[in-house]
C-alpha cells in the first residue's frame, strides 16, 4: 500500500486510541462515551467552528449539529479513514462551511480574528504540538517550501472558512491571482508530501 | 474504480477540504464523493494533512449549556449508564418484590418491549436484507443486518424516515453485519411517527454530508405498526 493509498502514514496516538475507543462505544449508545468524547474534543472543534462562522451563537448551534452527527455516524469510523481528530475537525469545518452559505451576509459580534495563525507570536508549548494533533512536522515542512503569499491563502482558506472572494477582499488581490495561489500551493503541497513518503 | 483523471480528483479533493470548493461545485463533489471510493480516499488524504494547519488555533471551551442541549437533542438520559444502573436495580427489586405477590403482578410490572412499528427492507428477488425495528417506548432503533450484496468501499448504506409532507430524516447509516442499537433523537422519533416508509441510500462512508439523501435511493420498504 502506498502511502497515497493511506491517509495516515503513522501510528495512532495515544489520543487517537482513546478518541477511537470512545467512538465504539457512541456507536453503541453509550452516553457516557459521548460526555467524554464532548469534553475531550469540543474545545478544539468549537475554537475551529468560532473562528470560521465569527458568531458564538451560530457556532454554539453548530457545535450541537457536529456532536449529533459524531453521535449518529460514530460506527462508521474505522482508523483506516484516518486519524479520528482529522473526522471530526472535517464534520465541524464542512457543517460551518454549509452555515456559511446562509449566515456571512449577517454582521459578525465577534471581532474579525487574526487569521496568520503562525505570526503571531509562540510560547514554547505552543511551537509543540498540541495534544489533540499527532506530532507531524511533515506539513509543516511542506508550507515552509511554498510563497508566503500561497501558504497566507491556504491559512486563510482553511482555517478562516474564506472562500476565493473572500479572500481577494482581505489580501486585496485580485480573484485570479487568489485562485493561482491556492491552486499552485496545494500542488505544491502535493508533491512535496509524496515526495516525502517515498 | 479510478476516474479518468486523477489529477483534477486531487485538485477538487483539496479545494473541497480546504473548504474553497463552494456552491453547486461542492454539492456536485459530495456526491461523486459519495459514489466514487478513489474521490473518497483523496478527500481523507487532505483532511488527514491539512488539519496541521490549525495547529495554531487555541481551544476555546464552550460554554456549559451546549453538553445538556446536545444531550437533549439526542435523547440521552442526564447521567448515562449510572441511571440505567439506578433503574436496572430498582426493576431488580421490583420483580424480587411482585414475585412474591404472584406471576400477574409481576408480568404487569416490566415495561412493553414489543417493538412499535417494523420495517423488512428486501430486494426485488426477496431476499431479505436488513429488519428495521422501531421501540417507541424506549426510544430505541435496531437494526439487523441480513444477507447483504456486495458494497463499494468508501460507501455506507444510510437509513432514512420518510415523514409526510416533509423531508427525509436520517436514521443513521446501516449495519453491513449484526445488528445495531441506536438511540432515537425527538426529531426521528418523531418522523418515524409519520412516516409510513423508510428508504435506503447510498451514501460516502459516515453517512450523508448534507443530512439529505446523496446517492441513488436504492431500497423503499414500508414501516408497519406493530405490537
């Protein structure tokens, strides 16, 4: 199997371990599994819906939606899907990019945040990862090798929930070089991280 | 099966993940996600790569009153297994008690398990695939998997309640062997309560992104009453 063929190349986690015990056991209905699940994952989940919808009451509401749907399909997740923190990060950022189609016409009550994540200024646990993320500083290596310009659009795009519009509107650009960008860096990104697998 | 040009999949797989795929574009993509394994393999490629990138995001707690409005939606009792505990001692005691009093007390006293309304979704040859259970009075859906044909990888068979008048209610995604538990949310509880068929879809594996039918519609079966 290449390493295309496999989301994830390295071994589960701990953290992985447990998010992938609990999950069997939401898929046998068991609430306990879910509060522990909640209090485990919602806060990282919560930071990610709060940064992309800018409204606490909307990402509150969709908090909700993201447990129900983790609750509803927890016996479908097998780790050969992935990392567990991947899935749930990937139902919450879709379930605030649906929001989103509705709600970025309705003023914000939470202030526009930084979106340059990685300018802003680390402590020394932070340069670590986290504890919900798998140590990996493949990617990391791979958006060294990109144009600050391409790796500003991806970091605005995914973490932000920015469309290609909006994003030409914060950075001032215009629409075509924005799509350029992000579709140049993602290529690169690509090859870079195959590269690293063979 | 690998579509033709695994170089625009890669590219739309990563605009999809990167959230930058937007309107009938994206929809378009979930459902060829939905029906193609290789669309689905190249989606959980980027998704497991570029969650690096909110390495930076610093958790925010939310506030207390989500947990208790998640656990209402789905039907979940307050303290999980310590009150079925709680409850499974108490019906202890009571059939300790009622047997001493006589067999009519005692059968009077354990709740009806029957389920409430049934559902046998076959294929047009009858062959029997899954038995749909509905028990309205524990709020409980159980599912059996039977003879099931061969299933595409990266795709899931979805179960859906079809209210009256209104759209599909997902049951949750099917069983491809044994048998499933789940607890019913209000609002399947109650789109089950008007519903007098389920369908079965296609959809990628988890279940439908948009909460509405994706794929093919591949199986309709009628709900029955019971009990």
């Amino acid at each position: 199997m290449t390493p295309l063929d496999q989301p994830s190349a390295a071994a589960p986690t701990e953290f992985d371990q447990q998010l992938l015990n609990l999950l069997a056991r939401c898929a046998a209905a068991d609430s306990n599994a879910l509060k522990r699940l909640y209090e485990l994952a919602s806060p990282i989940l919560f930071a990610c819906l709060t940064r992309i919808l800018r409204r606490r009451a909307l990402a509150e509401e969709a908090l909700q939606d993201v447990f129900v749907s983790i609750w509803q399909r927890a016996g479908q997740f097998s780790a050969s899907r992935g990392r567990p923190m991947a899935w749930m990060m990937s139902i919450a950022r879709y379930r605030a990019i649906d929001l989103l189609r509705h709600e970025r016409n309705v003023p914000a009550l939470v202030p526009d945040l930084p979106e340059r994540l990685a300018a802003q200024p680390e402590t020394e646990s932070e340069r670590n990862s986290p504890a919900w993320l798998p140590p990996s500083g493949l990617l990391e290596h791979c958006l060294a090798l990109l144009t600050e310009r391409q790796k500003h659009c991806l970091e605005l795009a995914f973490v932000g929930g920015n469309s290609h519009e909006d994003i030409s509107r914060l950075t001032g650009s215009p629409l075509g070089t924005v799509k350029s960008w992000i579709r140049r860096g993602l290529h690169s990104l690509r090859q870079c991280l195959e590269g690293a697998a063979k | 099966m690998t579509p033709a040009n695994p170089e625009l999949v890669d590219r739309l797989a990563a605009e999809y993940v990167l959230g930058t795929l937007r309107g009938p574009a994206r929809r378009r993509f979930e459902n060829w996600r939905a029906t193609s394994p290789h669309v689905d393999q190249r989606c959980c490629y980027w998704e497991e790569h570029l969650m690096h990138m909110a390495k930076g995001l610093k958790p925010v707690q939310p506030p207390p009153h989500v947990w208790p409005a998640i656990r209402e939606r789905l039907n979940l009792t307050p303290h999980g297994s310590r009150r079925r505990w709680t409850r499974n001692l108490a019906l202890a005691a009571s059939i300790v008690l009622v047997a001493g009093l006589g067999s009519l007390l005692y059968w009077r006293s354990l709740p009806p398990v029957r389920a409430t309304a049934v559902s046998i979704i076959s294929t047009k040859a009858g062959d029997e695939l899954w038995q749909v259970k509905v028990f309205g009075n524990t709020n409980r859906l159980v599912v059996q998997a039977e003879k099931l044909p061969a299933r595409q990888a990266g795709h899931d068979y979805e179960l859906w309640a079809l209210p009256k008048g209104g759209n599909p209610v997902s049951l949750g995604v099917m069983p491809t062997e044994g048998t499933s538990t789940r607890a019913l949310t209000a609002i399947q509880k109650s789109a089950l309560a008007s519903s007098s068929q389920v369908a079965v879809s296609i959809e990628p594996t988890g279940g439908s992104p948009t909460g509405q039918p994706t794929g093919d519609i591949v199986f309709v079966a009628p709900l029955r009453a019971s009990g």
